[in-house]
C-alpha cells in the first residue's frame, strides 16, 4: 500500500481537532482516515511548533537576510553599470583617438 502524503494545511487542521479534546484520538482517526499515532503526532508536532508562530526571529530575520541579499545585489549590479558606462567611454575615445591619428 503506498504512503499517502497529507498537506500541511490538512496535518494542522487534524492538529487542531486534537487539541480542542471534543473527541477521541480514534474518533480523530477515523474521521479523516489516518492511523491515531498518526494524529498524536501531528498533536505534537503542532504543540512544539507553535511557539515559532510567536517568535519575532524566524520570519523577520529571514525576511531581513533576503532583503540584505537583495541590496548587495543592486549594489553590485549598479557597480557594474558604472564599469560598463566607464570602458564603453574609454572605448569610443580611443576609437576616436586612432580615428583621428588615421589608423
């Protein structure tokens, strides 16, 4: 029998009905067609993650990483704007230069 794969959304919600405790753990199971160790898990699981939905860390400080990431890309993207702007200057000079000296 293949192992089935449960959403997120659909563990949390099975989560959810546990802790509420207006039914059993079997009654659980059987409602949505899972093993009760199975949704005792999801219980737990959901406990000991919750404080993370708390916790101003997690999602600010990965947010915060990825707009440092994105800054120091345009900033690297601007200097080399400025590169390119610089040797395509040179280039018409010295295409001018020896344009002129008739080479």
């Amino acid at each position: 029998m293949p192992k089935r794969v449960h959403s997120a959304a659909f563990k949390a919600k099975v989560a959810i009905e546990a802790i509420k405790g207006e039914k059993t753990i079997a009654e659980l199971a059987s409602e949505f067609g899972v093993h009760p160790v199975q949704v005792s898990h999801w219980k737990k699981q959901f406990l000991e993650g919750a404080a993370e939905v708390f916790s101003e860390g997690s999602a600010r400080s990965r947010e915060a990483e990825l707009q440092r990431q994105l800054d120091e890309a345009h900033r690297q993207l601007g200097q080399a704007k400025v590169e390119i702007d610089w040797a395509k200057k040179k280039a018409e000079e010295l295409s001018a230069r020896q344009a002129k000296n008739g080479r």
